[in-house]
C-alpha cells in the first residue's frame, strides 16, 4: 500500500500482542468448496505460503526496493515460481517480465538555469527558481495560465503541447488543469509560488519513472515577473481569475530550460504469467490478479522487509497460481497473475501496465488486487488485533459492478470472513485504481492497518498466515466464477461509484 503524503500517526508500540496462528484456514460456520474448484482449494496450505513469503521477506531480497538488486531476486524468484507452476509466459519477449523504463536522475542545480527570449535572460537559483525535477535541455514556445481553484480546467488541453507552462494560481494541486498538465505533452512546467521555496534546490539523485521525467521548477512571484517580461508579456500578477476558470496567454518567445547533471536508465520489471482459457472463444478475454511485488527496500542500512506490505499479497499471489494450475478444470477465460513493481512510489508499475496493456483494456474483465492481506488489524483505538483475526476490509467493489461485488459475497460463504467496508478512503492507494481508472471492475482485499506500516519491523514472524490462504482461497474463487461464467460480469454504477477516478477519495497526493 503506498504512503499518504502526510504520515500515518502510528505511534503506539505494541509489541507481544499478537495471537498465535489459528491453524483453520476458514472461519467458524464456513462451507465446503464447490467441487469444480476443490482441486484448487486443497492445494493451497499454511505451509507453502510460509515458505514463499520466508522468501519474499528475506534479508536476501532486501525489502525488494523498485530498482534495487532485492527487487530483482525477488522478481526472478517471482517468475520461476510461475515458470514451475505452470503458467505461459506472457511478458517481453516471451518471457515472465514485463520492463518498465525508470531513469536514475542526479540533478545539479548549478549547473540547471531557464533562458527566456532573444536576449537570453538568464535565471538560477539564485534567481529564485527551484529545479524539482528533470534531466537535458528543453526549449519551446511559453504558455503562461493563470488559473483559479479546485476546478479549474481548460476546454481543450492539447494546447499544452509542446509547451513550457507557466502555471500561476491557487489551490491547483488537486484540480482537473493539474492532471490534464500532467497527462499533456507539455515540455515542462514551472509552478509560480508566492513565497521562495523552504526546500533550496540541492543535489539529488532519484528515481523515477521514464515516461514521467518532464521537467519542473517552481519560481517565485518576482522570478516569474522577469519571465513574463522577458518574454513580452504583461508581468503584473495581481487580478486573479473567476474560480473554476483558466486563462491562457502564448508568448513567441521561446524558454529554455536545462537542468544539468547525469541520468542512468534501468528496466524494472512487472512479473506476469497466464493461464489460458478453457474456451476458444472466450479465452482472449482476461481476469487478473494482482499483487505488488515492491517494497520501500534497504535504506541506508536498513532492511524495510514488507512481510505484509506487500509480502503477504505476492504469497496469495503465488497461492492463486497453485490453486489455478493443480485444478484440471479450468474457466473459460484466461487469468493473468500480475506482480507489480512501484507501487510505493505512486502505483507506477500498474500504471506503466494499464498505459501499455499486453491484454487489451476492453478484453480486461475485472482486476482483483491483494495488498497487506496477512495481518489481523491493530489502529487503536479503534481497532485491536484480538478482534480481527477473521476481518479484512473489502475496498472498491461496490463502484464499478455490484455483480462482482455480489459475487464475492457468495464465494465468502466457503470461507466466512468477516467483511469490512470502513477503508474506502484507501481506493485510490494500491494498484486496482490505475485499472478502475480505465473501467475496468476492481475489487481489493486488505486486511488493515498495524504499527508496523511501512516500518522496518513488518516482519514475516508477526504474519497470520491462515489469512493469506483464506484470502488466496477467496479471491481464487471469485477469479474462477467471474473467468467461468458464460456471459462477462456487468459494468455499472454502484453505490459508491464516483465520476472518473482523478480525485474522490483521493487524499494521497
Ligand atoms: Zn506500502
């Protein structure tokens, strides 16, 4: 689950209060499992997942940061897992990895300055202007916007293309014109801010993703009205414009922007894997299960395992997998197993995949994503562990189709989870929300909130791992039914369906 920017305040140390395994994976008044899937069911245990997520959240895997030697042994652990379970390749050159681009940026912010117009008017740092983001040189014709508020949105955004956008405004953070920039072919963006940056620009080197790297600034007032000038325009920043409105202004001067320093491009790869449908002619359509495979890595010395985050989804992950290959019957339609890198980052690896989809988006018939689903909730005072040994939170299936949603209830009666619906507000922070975004019918599963959220204490000794073969067997129902059922699972509008996915309860960013 990736962070909030603003810290979680988990502050309560609570060590020894954790229950001992209970060794059942299903719940008390459970059902047995319907006989076309049984095979399945039974060949997934307490042990296999242990001995995967032992793995998983090993010191050897290093926490399995995005571009880190950890992430890379914990994805070719990944796919010959798949490889020996039996699934086809699916990935890149018929291999089980599909590569995501992400460049390694060092930015010098000496030797990074803007030009603006004939006479070249030079501005740096010391000028005022902070260099967020970015690696070359840059030059293209200014298109100042000045805009106002959480609405605020242009009628046709390909004018941004080609451009270096100068945004001046408020409350712009979260508004449609913000992902309508970040969504343009916009050369670069400088963001006008009314107060010089705390954060001075310094030396630092990132990693990001290579389809993202557009450059970005943020100037001050005074540095923006030498821009302006400079570039022939009126400089005065005084008359805001009506809320929800943006006003445009293209200059014939053209800006250069160079950010100096070095950039080193690596490949990190989503781990993926199919099994084929039974039906010829429906097994061109896909369900996926999805995990993310990421964690936040070593740091400094420090090993942040992610037993839970997201160790714990990977395993039911991998559990899925077994359950699906050791059963002779097999759904109509294809299932594809998906671990994702980058999550912690900002979902990447999932966006990366659902912007170049290897299954087409309209054959894509729902994602199921499992993401902390190993741990018995502890949030006091709300919540304890003690309560919450047979409770995960069921977060999105009730936007995008109440037939899947109602479908999860049904299969729930072989396991007897106790349901929860009160992390709604954590729609938008794993990886099913880049899939939602496109329409596709989403469900995630997730068990909940402890103290060792994103610490380096979310070790595989606390992990309830009967919950992970429950949420395995759970979601390895669903993904049978919805696979197998003659005709595809509606799309519709439930009752917390929100219009487009950009904002809602979008509370991350
Ligand atoms: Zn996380």
């Amino acid at each position: 689950m990736r962070a909030l920017h603003r810290s979680i305040p988990i502050t309560l140390s609570l060590l020894g209060l954790f229950l001992a395994t209970p060794v059942l994976a299903q719940y008390e008044g459970a059902e047995p499992p319907p006989p076309r899937a049984t095979a399945g069911w039974d060949a997934i245990d307490v042990k296999t997942c242990s001995a995967w997520l032992r793995r998983l959240a090993s010191k050897q895997f290093e926490g399995r940061g995005t571009g880190q030697r950890g992430y890379q042994r914990a994805a070719e652990y990944m796919a010959k897992q798949f490889k020996d379970m039996g699934l086809e390749p699916c990935g890149d050159e018929n291999s089980y990895f599909q590569h995501v681009p992400f460049a390694r940026i060092t930015m010098e912010p000496k030797k990074s300055f803007l030009r603006v117009g004939k006479r070249g008017t030079k501005l740096g740092i010391k000028d005022g202007v902070t260099f967020e983001f970015g690696h070359g040189e840059v030059k293209g014709p200014l298109l100042v916007l000045r805009a106002n508020g959480r609405d605020a949105k242009l009628q046709d955004p390909s004018v941004l293309d080609g451009q270096v956008v100068l945004l001046v405004g408020r409350q712009l953070l979260r508004s449609p014109l913000r992902d309508q920039i970040d969504a343009s072919k916009a050369l670069a963006v400088l963001t006008v801010t009314q107060r010089a940056s705390r954060t001075p620009s310094r030396e630092a080197t990132r990693l990001v993703m290579a389809t993202d790297l557009r450059m970005r600034a943020r100037v001050s007032e005074a540095a923006a009205r030498r821009i302006l000038s400079a570039s022939k325009l009126d400089p005065t920043l005084a008359d805001t414009p009506k809320p929800g409105s943006v006003e445009s202004k293209a200059s014939e001067e053209l800006i250069r922007f160079t950010i100096g320093g070095s950039r080193k491009d690596i490949l990190v790869p989503n781990v993926i894997g199919k099994l084929p449908g039974s039906d010829p002619k429906l097994r061109d359509e896909v369900v996926i299960l999805g995990s993310h495979l990421d964690h936040l890595g070593k740091r400094d010395k420090t090993i942040y395992y992610g037993a839970d985050d997201d160790g714990s989804g990977s395993t039911a992950l991998l559990a899925t997998v077994k359950a699906f290959t050791s059963n002779q019957t097999r759904p109509r339609r294809s299932v594809v197993f998906l671990a994702v890198c980058g999550e912690e980052m900002g979902l990447l690896g999932s966006r990366y995949y659902t912007d170049h989809p290897i299954f087409p988006i309209e054959k894509t018939v729902a994602e199921l994503q499992m993401d902390m689903v190993g741990r018995n909730e502890h949030d006091p005072p709300k919540d304890y562990a003690k309560d919450n040994v047979d409770t995960i939170h069921l977060v999105g299936s009730k936007r995008l189709s109440m037939e899947l949603h109602e479908i999860i209830l049904d299969c729930n009666r072989h396991l007897k989870f106790r349901f929860e619906y009160d992390q709604e507000s954590v729609y938008t922070r794993s990886d099913h929300y880049n899939f939602a975004k496109k329409g596709i019918p989403v469900s995630f599963i997730f068990s909940g909130f402890h103290p060792d959220y994103h610490q380096p204490t979310d070790t595989v000794d606390k992990i309830n791992f009967a919950k992970i073969v429950s949420t395995a067997r759970l979601f390895y129902l669903v993904a049978f039914r919805v696979a197998d059922q003659e005709r595809r699972i509606r799309v519709d509008s439930g009752p917390l369906a929100t219009d487009g996915a950009s904002r809602g309860a979008e509370e991350g960013r």
